[in-house]
C-alpha cells in the first residue's frame, strides 16, 4: 500500500520532530521531508512532490500565505495550515483558507509540544482528509473513510430522536440549514457570496476550531450580501443572516411562537465532531419540519447523513452537493446512500435552489 507522502514545514524545530513522529506513527503515512520555511520546501518538492503538505503560516523568508498561493498556482497540492491560536493568527489563516487551503490544525504559542501530541489523531484525520482532496474531476472510485479512535455518539446525547414527532404545518417562515467539513470554507464562500441579501435565516455547521469562527464568519461578512455572523446562544433566526455554529459548541435551532431561535451549548462530541451537522439538522428537523431545507455539502466522514435523513422524513426538502464539485465527496455520498438526499446538484445551483424554495414561502 502506497503510504501518503507529506512534507511539513514550520520554522520551529519542535513542531517539525513531532508532527514528523505524529505522521510516522501512522502506517498509511510518512513525512517525506521536513522544511524550516519554504524556500528549503521548494527544494525538496524539486526532487519529491509530497500528497499532503502541513504548513506554517508565520515563517522567515517566506510567509505561508505567500508559498501557498504559488503552489496553488503552479500545482495544486492539498495543504494543512499549521496556525497559532491568536486573533491575528485566526484571520491570517481565513486569508490561507480562501487561498486554498483544505484544513486547519491550531498550535499555541507556548506548550506547543504537549499540545501537539495530545491533538494527534485531529492531526492524522485532517492529513488524512486533505489526501482525498479533489482540485480536478477524478475517477469514481474512493477510498473509504478513516477510522477514527474517538466514540462515536449520535445526536440522542444533545436531543432526543425526532422520530416520534409531528412534523410542524408548513408556515410562511424559510430556513436553511447547512453542513459542511473538508474544502466547505472555499465552498460556502462561493454560496454565500452568490446570495442576495433578501435570502432566507440560513444555520450552518463547517467543521472548524473553535478560534477560527469568529474570524471565518466576520471574513465571509464582508464579501456577503447577506449578513454572516458567529452565532449566540439565544438570538432570533432573522431572514438575511447567516449563522456559523462556534467551532468548540454544538448549534441547534428551536421554536418560540413565530420566531426561530438559536441554541448554541457545549456538550460532547456527536459523530466524532463538535459542532455537530447532525445535532442541527435533527433540530431543524424537529421544530421546522417542512418550513426548512437541508444541504449537506464537501467533507469526509458521515456527519450529518443520519440527521438529514430525520429532515427528509420530516418533510424537508433535502440537498447533497454532487461528486463532480465536492473537493471530498464524503459526507454528501453517505447521506445518499442512507435515503437523506432528494436531489444531489452542483455546488453553483445551490442558490437558485434556496430561492426558489424560500420564495414558495413568500407567495
């Protein structure tokens, strides 16, 4: 078996040893060199191009930024952004996020050793995501998903099944909810910024670190039409906005009267994720039934699948990003192969799509 091939660099010696034994320690990878910045990097891809490149964004002589955006020029490769938990860092990664980057993997500034080691596995499942990037159409075939040694809860520990309730009558009143993971962040800025701003409340789940939200939902804010915020626990579901579950909280929506309202918690983790795609499509499903939509969009893994189910079963009108625009066709494929996707479409026909639905409510 052909192992994946990754090149790290980061300019501190520390983060190089132990992402190196991180990814070693794998059977179905190997660091195939390590670089203190990116121009010794550009050496070693002279001789070996790498599957998976982790890289810093921070660095001398060249920023990451910068080697990334050349690299998505030249050949595109899928890239890890390594980057430092500070504010500064959030929206200097957001800028690498839209530049190309598939993943994201958190550091801090001090104890970055022990940090590191204790984050391996969400290091190994974001390498190994980024390997089954799509930059071009490929063949068919894929490979299946990662095991991952974390206990897999379903959304019964946030919320009970929706199963056994009614389905609400349909109302005037339109809500989307989305949910994303690998390649979503590029994706939903080219949903997002495609909206106008009369678009429906929109719910969205993008797997993400909880330091990167904030800064992801204020980045999209202003390339939007429609009003992107991180969403708080509480606040009314309004017509125009678009809400990105914090990345270390689970998002759900609930009722009150004729209004929707957001409820973000803490909790633990549900299909291995936290905020959990599954949890909100559950909810949505239980308290707006027919009245919302449901796209479940690129990302490796099942989250999600079983939750949009609930939607469809509930009257929703489901969605699933097809295999020809997803950069990791995952997410969307398991939810069609469990019943929970009415129509798979391009990720271009999304906004028609959430118009027209939001429009039949309207009339």
């Amino acid at each position: 078996m052909k192992k994946i091939q990754v090149l790290v660099v980061d300019d501190s010696a520390v983060v190089r040893k132990v992402m190196t034994e991180i990814v070693n320690a794998q059977p179905d990878m190997e660091v195939c060199a390590a670089a203190q910045d990116p121009i010794f990097a550009l050496k070693h891809m002279e001789k070996q191009w790498p599957d998976v490149i982790t890289l810093d964004v921070e660095m001398p002589r060249m920023d990451g930024i910068t080697f990334l955006k050349k690299i998505m020029k030249e050949r595109p490769t899928p890239v890890v952004m390594c980057s430092t938990l500070t504010e500064k860092g959030a929206e200097t990664t957001m800028q690498a996020m839209s530049s190309g980057a598939i993943e994201i993997v958190t550091k801090p500034k001090l104890g970055v050793k022990g940090f590191l080691t204790e984050s391996a596995n969400e290091i190994v499942h974001a390498i190994k995501a980024a390997s089954k990037a799509r930059f071009k159409k490929k063949s068919s075939s894929s490979t299946p998903p990662v095991a991952d040694v974390r206990a897999k809860l379903n959304a019964d520990v946030m919320l009970m099944s929706s199963s056994s309730d009614k389905a609400m009558a349909r109302t005037t009143e339109r809500i989307i909810a989305i949910g994303t993971s690998t390649g979503g962040t590029s994706a939903l800025e080219k949903l997002l910024t495609s909206l106008p701003g009369v678009a429906p409340g929109i719910v969205v789940v993008q797997h993400m670190p909880g330091s990167f939200t904030a800064a992801f939902a204020s980045r999209l804010n202003g390339l939007c039409d429609v009003t992107v915020k991180e969403a708080v626990d509480g606040e009314t579901l309004l017509a125009g906005h678009v809400y990105i579950a914090p990345g270390d909280r689970h998002m759900m929506i609930k009722r009150s009267g004729a209004v929707y309202k957001i409820s973000v918690k803490d909790g633990p983790l549900v299909s291995r994720h936290k905020p959990s795609v599954d949890v909100l499509f559950r909810s949505v499903a239980k308290f707006a039934g027919k009245n919302a939509m449901g796209i479940i969009m690129t990302g490796m893994g099942d989250d999600g699948a079983s939750g949009l189910l609930e939607m469809k079963q509930s009257g929703s009108p489901t969605l699933g990003e097809n295999e020809e625009s997803c950069v990791v066709y995952g997410m969307p494929k398991e939810a069609m192969k469990r019943g929970g996707v009415d129509k798979e479409m391009h990720l271009n026909k999304f906004p028609q799509a959430i118009m027209d639905f939001y429009q039949t409510g309207l009339k």
